[in-house]
C-alpha cells in the first residue's frame, strides 16, 4: 500500500539523513510531476537555470557506462525537454572514490549520488527505462531512487532493458516480478544477453514486499545459468509469442536467473 510505501521511504532517509530527492528538467513539464512520491519531499531544479548540476550528471552517467554513457545533445533533447532526471544529492564525501575523484568535489559540496530517468512513451501510464546508477554504497539507493522517480512521474508501468548477468537484476526486481516482454527492439550494444523486461507498479502492496524482499514467489523457479544463452533466448522467443515468464525476486542467485512460469489467462 501506498501508506507502508512511505513508512518504508521515511526509513531509508532518516537511515542516511543527509540524502535528499531532487528532480531536473524542463520547467513546462513541473505541473504533472507528483512532487511528493511516498511523501517525500522533492525540490525540482530547473534544467534551463541548472546547466553544472546537468554537466555533473553527465559526467557521472558517462563514469558510470562507459563507452555507453549518455552524450551531451542526448541529455538535452531525450531526457531533459522531455522529462525530469530523478537525483538522489549528498555530501561528496558518502560517494564512492572513483565518482569523489572525477568530480573534484570538497567533502561537504553537494552532489548526485544516485539518479534515475525513465522516459515517456506514447502508451499512456508506460515509461521506459534509459538510465540508473548509484555511486552510495551499501545504502540500497538505486531501488530507492528507481522507486520514488517512478512515482515522480507517475508511472503504472515500466518496461526496461538490461543483461542475464547485469547485478543490476537484483536492483529491478526489488519493485516485484521482471515480466520477459522479448528482444530488444532494434538491436543492442550486448544484444546476445539483453532482454526488456515490464514491471507492474499498480500493486502497490506488492511493490513494498518487494523492496524489503518479503514477497515469496508463488511457484518454484527454475534456476537458469546466466550464461546459459541459448536457453535464455528461448525464454524470450517464447515470451514474445506470448507465454507469461517472469523473473522472480530477487532476479539473480549465484550466478543463475530465477525464472517462473505463469499460467495463461
């Protein structure tokens, strides 16, 4: 339920008080964002006014994937006119060393420790999910940050894109079951081993087991290899002509997805 969602956020900030949730985007989109996702509190910072807050999220997007870190035109005309990044800011010095030392930030300055943007669709209710990272270690803030954007921008669904063997797994499945949709429409940097999965957020007492890993699956799970990829592309044929598999939470295990299957109907 939304009530033990925001008992379970007011936990997580008063756990790391110095955390605060901030938005940046274009300020024609500020009237439809829910500025108290779970009743927390966030301050939306305009991207037009905010060019170094958006220059140092940009350096942490490309910190943290490389060689498929997000360009600059690509930040100003797919994520920020769009939509609004999600920001979790701290104090410099709770990041971790590589993102202190890129940023060349004095301890108490305030900084991005974890963001999430998901984009709009034409589907009504649906977004998709383009970037999340998180440079707060051992403080859970990627499923946190995921969580309350989602809920910033009012999301009913969503459907992502990551790898078998990504440890970002575990991260999706705390908001609940990772739903196999198919392949990835026009193909993938790592195509051989990424999927789009959806996940159903209208369950809102269900999002809560997941977050704190109380939702026991229903039925056994088969346990995949995650390198096992020939098996795992079958997974994917057979959801795409409509067979209801899902990963189960918590996603991943010692190197093995954790699937069920769904009765049909």
């Amino acid at each position: 339920m939304a009530g033990e969602l925001a008992s379970l956020a007011q936990a997580f900030f008063a756990a790391t008080p110095e955390l605060s949730l901030q938005a940046l985007g274009s300020g024609v989109h500020v009237p439809s964002l829910d500025l108290a996702p779970y009743g927390v509190p966030v301050t939306h910072l305009l991207a037009e006014h905010n060019a170094e807050l958006a220059r140092q999220y940009l350096t942490l997007n490309q910190l943290a994937f490389g060689g498929i870190g997000v360009p600059r035109w690509v930040l100003s005309d797919l994520y920020l006119m769009p939509g609004a990044i999600g920001l979790l800011r701290c104090p410099a010095r709770l990041l971790k060393a590589p993102a202190r030392e890129r940023l060349l930030l004095a301890d108490e300055e305030s900084a991005i420790g974890a963001a999430c943007y998901v984009a709009p669709s034409l589907t009504p209710g649906l977004f998709v999910g383009v970037s999340l990272f998180s440079f707060l270690p051992g403080r859970g803030a990627s499923a946190w940050v995921k969580l309350l954007t989602l809920r910033m921008v009012r999301a009913k669904r969503l459907r992502g894109v990551t790898q078998w063997d990504n440890p970002a797994v575990r991260v999706h499945s705390r908001l609940g079951p990772m739903r196999l949709v198919g392949r990835v429409p026009g193909g993938h940097d790592y195509d051989e081993r990424t999927f789009v999965y959806e996940t159903d957020l209208s369950n809102e007492a269900r999002v809560a087991r997941s977050m704190v890993r109380g939702d026991a699956p229903a039925a056994p799970a088969v346990r995949i290899p995650v390198t096992d990829l020939l098996s795992l592309g079958t997974l994917l044929d057979r959801a795409e002509r409509g067979a209801r598999l899902e990963l189960v939470p918590p996603g991943q295990d010692d190197g093995h997805v954790l699937v069920r299957e769904l009765p049909e109907g």
